[in-house]
C-alpha cells in the first residue's frame, strides 16, 4: 500500500499533519508557560515509534511512509539551515563588551566542566553505546560536546518570556550563551573532521585530516570575517540606500540572504565540515541593518513554523523509547541526565558565584545556561548522521535534551517569584 503511493501523494499529507500538530503543541506549550520548542520536540517523538508506530503501526507507515522521509529530510534542513543562519544574526558580540571576567568565566565553565564530565561518562558508556567501528576519541569527544551545548535562540525566548531580557542577569546569560555556542560549533566541527572517515557526511577532504579541515576552517572563519563581511556591508548599504524598506526590499533581501546562506553552507559542506556551520557563521557576519532585519523576519516567518518541524519530526522518528526497556539502558539515560544537569546548571552557578554574582543571579544563570533545546537536536542529528553514536543512546541524549529545556523556564520562573517575595517582604 505504502510503497505504491506517489511520494508528492506523501508529502502533501505529512506536511500539514506535521505542521499543524506542531503548531498546536507549540500552542499549548505556551499556555502551560513553556517555550514552543518543547512542545514541537515532544510532538516529534510521539508521531514516531514511541507512540503512534507503537500503538497504530499502520497508520504511522501510511502517515510517514519510508519513501517521504528523505524529501521531508530535505525540506526540513532547509528549515534548519535557515535557523542557524538566524541564531547566527542573532549573535550579539557587543554583550561581550564591559562583562569580561564574568562572561569568560561563566562561559568557559558552562562549556569545560559539562565536557570533562561527558568524557568520563562517554569512557563508562564506550563498550556498551559506541557503534561498531567508532573509535575511543570520536565517541567521548562527541559525547562531551553534547553535553555541553546550550540553545541560545531558545533562551532568548525563554528571557523575553520572563521579562529578563533586557537585564544584567539576561544579558550576562546572552553573552555566555553566544560564547558558549561557539566553543561548542568549533568542537563539533572537530569532531566532524575526526569522523570524517567513517564515511560521515561533506564532500572531498577526508586526504586532509583533522589538522587540513582545521586549517580549512580557520580559513573560511578568517574569509568571511575579513573578506565577506566588509563586502556584504557595502552591498547592504548600496541595496538599502537604492530600494525602500517595503515588500520590494523584503523579497529582495529574502533572495539574497537565502543565496548566501545556501553557499556558505555548501562551503563548509564541501571542506568535511557541517553544512550548518557555514549558514551559522554566514548569520554572524551579515549586518544587522533595518532591510536585513525585515528580510530575516519573513525568513523565519515561513521557516520556522512551516519547515523546521519537519526537522523534528525526523528526529523524532529516530528516537525510540522502547530501545531503553532494558533496567540498564533507563539507569543510563538517568546519568546522562544528572551528568548534563550536573555541568550545566552546577558548574555555570559556581562559576557565576566565584565571578562575584550574587546567589540568586548565579543559579539563574546556571539554570539558563542548562538550557538545551533545538541547538542539540542538530548536534546530536549529526552525530547520528556520521554514525558516531547508535539509536539507543541518540534516544537517551533526545530525552535529557527535553528535559533539560522543560525545566528551565519554570526553575527560572520560580526563583524570580522567590525574589520578589524577598523585595517585597524587605519592604515591610
């Protein structure tokens, strides 16, 4: 039955099943005081095997056919090369500026300490979660970096939400985030390079080794900092000064973002490092003029909620639940949690308290920073692509990575209730 159905057919059901169950989700999220992602993570688990190919395996096949998958693959990396490049744009370098001590502190121990201690675990877990093939380094490197990510577009929505945006607290967790980020796509793309001959993603380059992608790397960073951004800069300036800022100048700057973005990302693609990394760095060095920002605004207006849960979806339908039915396999999904939240949370509030912050700003700083959402689903979407790590612990890391964005709004939540009933009580 499925495998007779035109895949145009299939994709024209999944898209919007997908979509509007994501959107509802989303929604509700919302209203329970939660941020969309989690809601669209958990909307992406639940139409693959863990419930509906559980419960109704026939209709999942008929829904999500094995012949759709790849095109809502492609469609949804589109989603997401579009949201890196926005996470990228997003990047705001001048929170760096005036916070020194405290941004390189908080950062650097949000990402170090979860990495060392994802390396202990990965090295308990090699014999038992490494696929076979994988080499020691790859498998404990990769481990590390995951635990070490932190969503920065996602807790940027989590600090509007909670009215912490524009604060010291909220600009300090900005700054460590966007730092934290970095560090982290730079070890990712290491480990890509290390991975690489495992017959793991991007073209031509496996001759090179880790060092000559490293060198490839340093170079496209160095060519889009010194030669693309200035160049871009004047582009932007002469498209802006000859087009007004209406739909004209919207479509136009939609063209050429998307142009840009496609090539940076094809660049990196072909040089063995992630596609995602160059639409990444391709955000971080186009200016922030107004054309550019109302261009980026209708980018994310369709990509966002139309391809991105695609991406989800796909992650979802690799992630099974029943791959942990085994007492074992749940006991280490539980040290992959405490491990993670151990890092992040406890390692960025010591941190933030030896960097002078008061207690209160220091656990909500560790807190934020133990956010995780979409940024490791594309992490760990790559590791899973490479054949770095197998199903089962894919699933466990996809669990903790809800988990972890799940409660970060309401832990942070309740510590700004505790604060003013402090203020208010002091006031008295």
């Amino acid at each position: 039955m499925g495998a007779s159905r035109d895949p145009l057919e299939a994709v024209l059901i999944a898209v919007p099943v997908v979509v509007l169950a994501c959107g509802v989700a989303a929604a509700v999220m919302r209203r329970l005081g939660q941020t969309a992602v989690v809601g669209e993570i958990l909307v992406g688990i639940l139409l693959g095997p863990s419930l509906l190919g559980w419960l109704w395996p026939t209709g999942s096949r008929w829904l999500l056919p094995g012949e759709v998958l790849p095109y809502l693959g492609v469609l949804g990396n589109l989603g997401l090369l579009v949201f890196m490049f926005l996470v990228g744009l997003e990047l705001d370098i001048g929170l760096l500026r005036g916070r020194g001590r405290a941004v390189v502190v908080v950062s650097q121990a949000s990402v170090w300490i979860p990495l060392g201690l994802g390396s202990l675990l990965a090295l308990a877990m090699y014999g038992s979660f490494a696929p076979e093939g994988v080499g020691r380094a790859q498998f404990v490197l990769f481990v590390a970096v995951a635990m070490s990510v932190t969503a920065f577009p996602v807790l940027a929505r989590i600090l509007k939400d909670q009215g912490l945006y524009g604060t010291p607290v909220g600009a300090l967790a900005m700054a460590c985030a966007a730092v934290a980020d970095v560090v982290a796509w730079c070890l990712l793309a290491l480990v890509v390079a290390m991975a690489h001959p495992l017959g793991g993603g991007g073209g031509g380059g496996g001759g090179w080794g880790i060092a000559g992608m490293g060198v490839l790397a340093g170079v496209f960073l160095a060519g889009m900092w010194w030669g693309v951004r200035p160049v871009l800069g004047w582009g932007v300036r002469w498209w802006g000064s000859g087009s007004a800022s209406g739909a004209g100048a919207g479509a136009g700057g939609v063209v050429g973002l998307c142009s840009g973005l496609c090539l940076a990302a094809y660049a990196t693609h072909a040089m063995g490092v992630h596609a995602l990394f160059g639409a990444f760095v391709f955000g971080a060095v186009v200016p922030r003029t107004a054309e550019v920002e109302v261009a980026a605004e209708r980018m994310r207006e369709f990509a966002v909620p139309v391809l991105l849960p695609l991406f989800f979806v796909g992650s979802g339908l690799k992630t099974d639940v029943g791959l942990l039915g085994g007492g074992t396999a749940w006991w280490w999904a539980g040290a992959v949690l405490v491990v993670a939240v151990a890092g992040k949370l406890g390692g960025g509030t010591g941190a933030a308290l030896l960097a002078g912050q008061p207690a209160r700003d220091a656990v909500t700083l560790g807190a934020l920073m133990n956010c995780r959402g979409v940024t490791e689903l594309v992490v760990l979407n790559v590791g899973l692509g490479l054949g770095v790590i197998g199903a089962e612990l894919f699933t466990a890391l996809v669990l903790m990575a809800l988990v972890t964005t799940a409660a970060t709004g309401p832990v942070v939540r309740a510590l700004r209730k505790r604060e003013v009933k402090g203020a208010v009580s002091l006031r008295r």
